[in-house]
C-alpha cells in the first residue's frame, strides 16, 4: 500500500537552531513531490516541486532535497515566523492527474 | 479577491440540517478540489472537477454531494451529516487536471453537533 510518512510530528526550535523535517514515502512509482506550509486556520502554501532523485530547491531560509525513497525540508537558521505545519505530498505514477497523496504535516513551533 | 476564496469560514450545523459550501477562484484555472482535512490526519481528497466535468470521487458518502456550474465555482452540499464528518473542508484549483501545483483557499471549519 502506498505512503507517505512524515516525521517528526512536532518540531519545537528555538530561534536559529537549523533543523530538517523528513518526509518518506512508499509509493509504486513518483512523478513528484511536493512541499506545503499551512498556517493555522488558512489552507495549505505550496512551496516546492522535486521530480527526480538529487534535486534540490531552495527559497529564503528553506531548502528540500529528494532521495529516492524520502524527502528532506531543511530550514535554516529558522524566525518565528517560520513557525507553520508542513506538508509533503507525492503524486504517483499510476495516476494520470493532478491526484496528491498527503502524509499528516509536521507543526514546527520556532521561538524567540 | 485574489486566490482562492471560501465561504463560510465557519459552519455549526446539526445532523439533519442542509447547507452548502463555497468555493470560487479567481486565478483562471480550469481544474477544482474539494479535501476533508481532519486532525492530525492527511488531507482526503474528495472531489475533482476538471473544465466542469466531475474527475474523480474518491469513495465519498452521498450526504456530500458537489456542484461545479462553471470553471470558477464549486459548492459542495451537506445534508444529514454525521458528527465525524467535523472537519476543515479545503478547496483548491489548478491549471488542469494535470498541474500538480495545487492553490488552496482558507477552508470551512465544520462543526456537526
């Protein structure tokens, strides 16, 4: 059965305390993976498409990379407004539209 | 209005009510979802409609039934819901059916008492 875990389930940082969100997946074949940041009480912000294993995107203090088998968020030197669940999703193969399989977020809290 | 907009924001209703949610994007999409988002759950994917012509139904129970009348809009309407149908509903678009950056709306808190 495909999956998508994410891991830890919570992340508390203090502010400028680097750290990575892991994301692993199960899937039959991938045609991407995404990354979203969903702030409380508003929908899911994409950030970021990987496509292929060894790729790699950065955007301010965030940077994801893929490996064939997991998905890395790495932020750097976080701010409290860093502070968000994010999301990682992967779109298979098998399906030949936009269909998103989500894993359940990690809710990163980054104090002062 | 920018984006994707949903109204209500939030919902109380008991379970032999009817009412309907709204969505509209004003980014010319031409695919649009509906998700349950439940906590400390992934997001489900209801709902996709593409260019007005329902794509998928992933499996959803007839007490929830959707409504595309044209690329911008989507209703999604309830009627005898259960409590653990509590949730955020999130709509979101897309170019087509094949974009996979999906862009979402700030959700329906649902509350079914």
């Amino acid at each position: 059965e495909d999956q998508v875990t994410q891991s830890p389930e919570a992340l508390r940082l203090q502010e400028g305390e680097s750290s990575s969100l892991n994301c692993s997946y199960t899937v039959s074949g991938l045609r991407g993976l995404f990354w979203y940041r969903q702030d409380p009480g508003k929908g899911p912000e994409f950030l970021f498409t990987l496509y292929s294993a060894g790729e790699e995107k950065e955007k301010e203090r965030l940077k994801a990379t893929l490996t064939k088998k997991e998905s890395f968020l790495h932020i750097t030197a976080p701010k409290p407004e860093d502070s968000a669940t994010y999301l990682c999703a992967v779109h298979r193969t098998a399906d030949s539209w936009g269909k998103l399989q989500f894993g359940a977020g990690t809710q990163v809290v980054v104090t002062p | 209005e920018t984006g994707v907009t949903q109204t209500p924001r939030h919902l109380v209703m008991g379970m032999t009510n009817k009412k309907s949610l709204k969505c509209e994007q004003h980014l010319g999409h031409n695919a649009m979802y509906w998700y349950k988002q439940s906590a400390k759950k992934p997001l489900e994917l209801m709902f996709v409609y593409s260019l007005e012509e329902r794509v998928e139904n992933n499996s959803v129970p007839s007490r929830f039934s959707p409504e595309c009348p044209n690329s911008s809009h989507l209703f999604l309407h309830l009627h005898t819901l259960q409590p653990e149908d509590s949730a955020l509903y999130l709509c979101a678009s897309s170019q087509d059916w094949s974009s996979y950056e999906q862009y979402f709306g700030p959700g329906t808190r649902l509350t079914v008492t």
